[in-house]
C-alpha cells in the first residue's frame, strides 16, 4: 500500500491533487550520488522529485563534463552515438515542425536551447529561429562553436505577444520549476494558430517498467517532474491549450536503455540488453504511443 505523503503545500500541477504518493527513491547517478524521493499523483500519475532543489542551489547538479546537453562532450561511447543520433533528430524535428505548423518557414522558439544546434538548423532552413537556455555554459558553447547567440531563460516574460509561429521544447518542460507559468507565457507569445511542441520521458512507457529506479529518464534532480501522458493532456487543456497529436520518439528508448543498463553497472552484455530493450519498447509504442519512452505532445 503506497505511503500517503502530506505535501499540501504542493498540489499537482497537472490536475491540482494533494494526494501525493510515495512512489520510492532513485539515484543521481550523473554527478552527486544522492538519492531523492519520487512522489506520485494518484489521479494523473505525475510525479515529482522530492526535495526539488530551489532555482538558486539547482546549477550545481548541472556542472559536470559530463552532461552532454550543455557540455557537448564526446567522451564515452553512449556520448559517441547521442551525438551520431543527433544528427537524425535534427531532421527528424524539423520535419515534424514543417507537418505540425503547416508552414515552411516562420518564427520559431526554442525553450531550453542547450549548446543551440535545433535553433541553428532551423535557421539554416530558413527559419526565425531563436533560443533560450538557463545554463551560461551551454550558452557560451552556442556561441563560439555554432555562433548561435542564445538569451537567459528571464528574456521569456519580455518577449513580443503573438509573435511565434511554433514554440519547442525538446526534454525541458520536466526541468523547470513552474511548468503552469511557462504555459500561461507560451499562451501570451504563441499567435493565435501557432503550435506548441513539447517531448518529455515517460514514465508509464514499457522501458520504464523494466528498469524501475535504475531508470536513466528519471535523471533526478535535474528532472523535477515526471509526466505521464495523461498528465500532459491535463496541464495543457488546464492552461488554455488543446492537444491535437501524440507521437513517439523512438530512438530515445535505446538511449534511455544504454544509460539505464550502465547505472546498473553491466558492460558489453548490458549494451546487449539495451537494444533488446530499446527494441521491445520501439514496438509497444507503434502499438501504443503511450508506451513511447519519450512522447512528442503537439498542441495549439
């Protein structure tokens, strides 16, 4: 039976429950070795990391080499194929930008730009593209390898009303603090047939099972919140927004599997596992979307 937790402070974003779960404690395995609490929403299945380190103290968990998001860093074989893997995503986003908006060109947000590659190709493509990113070393990295300048995350509550045509955030949303502000200012920018994509792990999908705390998506603490799908549907419509598409990025269930079998500390036949792993999940989601290790929500 799942300890009640008295975190009335908290309610859910999503659906607004204070009935908050225990649902056991996960590693960082990234950088400090603390363990963190994961809380669970019984209504929506949410969750959130517990203790959420305050805006202020959360850059420490970020500053390693080893992020790749902000380093770049090509060191180790897992960093090796996210950066292969990159290359197809970029294409990949692109295409579902053009599908999604309907437009071939336009003014396009990217939220949590990291070292600034999405927003440089769509610039390349000739989009107005333009990016935000909280961490200044991700940004400086932008800057001398891509010559992409990108904005602190504060520049979002003073950018123009209904200016953008398409908004993204590829793995951000379950980063940052507030998630019910970014939407209500994604709201005021958006124009009014504008599209806002967002791609978070899941944590109902089936890899996700099969690793439990071992798995790599938590990323606690960095990931403060865990999203279900049916917590995704909820804090959209809550915040003016309709979801219209769901859609599955398969190649992240490898990904996930490969660092969820190195956590576990297994070598070449953890590598092995991961594939299997990715495999099995790759087919539960053409299935089911809902399964997907990481789901694209497109909405207007």
């Amino acid at each position: 039976m799942s300890e009640k937790i008295e975190t009335h402070q908290h309610p859910c974003p999503a659906c607004g429950s204070n009935g908050w779960t225990s649902a056991g404690k996960v590693k960082d395995h990234s950088i400090s070795g603390e363990r963190f609490e994961l809380e669970s929403c019984p209504v929506c299945l949410l969750k959130r990391t517990s203790p959420q380190p305050p805006e202020e103290e959360i850059g420490r968990y970020y500053a390693s080499e080893d992020y790749v998001s902000h380093s770049d860093t090509r060191s180790g074989i897992i960093n090796k194929l996210y950066h292969a893997a990159r290359i197809l995503m970029l294409k990949r986003k692109h295409q579902w930008v053009l599908k999604a908006s309907g437009k071939q060109t336009g003014f396009l947000l990217d939220v949590g730009a990291g070292t600034g590659h999405f927003p440089y190709y769509m610039k390349l493509s000739g989009w107005h593209a333009e990016g935000l990113e909280p961490d200044e070393t991700a940004r400086k990295v932008a800057a001398e390898k891509l010559n992409m300048p990108l904005d602190p995350i504060e520049k979002l509550n003073s950018l123009p009303e209904n200016h953008y045509d398409v908004i993204t955030l590829w793995h951000v949303l379950e980063h940052v603090h507030d998630p019910g502000n970014y939407f209500d200012r994604f709201r005021k920018i958006l124009k009014t047939d504008g599209v806002l994509i967002i791609a978070v792990p899941n944590h109902t999908s089936r890899d996700a099972k099969k690793y439990g705390a071992d798995w790599a998506a938590y990323d606690v603490p960095r990931h403060l919140w865990h999203f279900s799908p049916e917590a995704m549907e909820k804090i959209m419509k809550k915040h003016g927004f309709t979801l219209t598409q769901k859609l599955p990025m398969h190649l992240d269930a490898f990904y996930v599997s490969m660092l969820s079998e190195k956590y576990r500390g297994r070598g070449i036949l953890g590598l092995i596992s991961a594939f299997f792993a990715g495999v099995k999940t790759y087919w539960s989601a053409r299935k089911n979307v809902d399964r997907a290790s990481s789901v694209i929500y497109i909405a207007r």
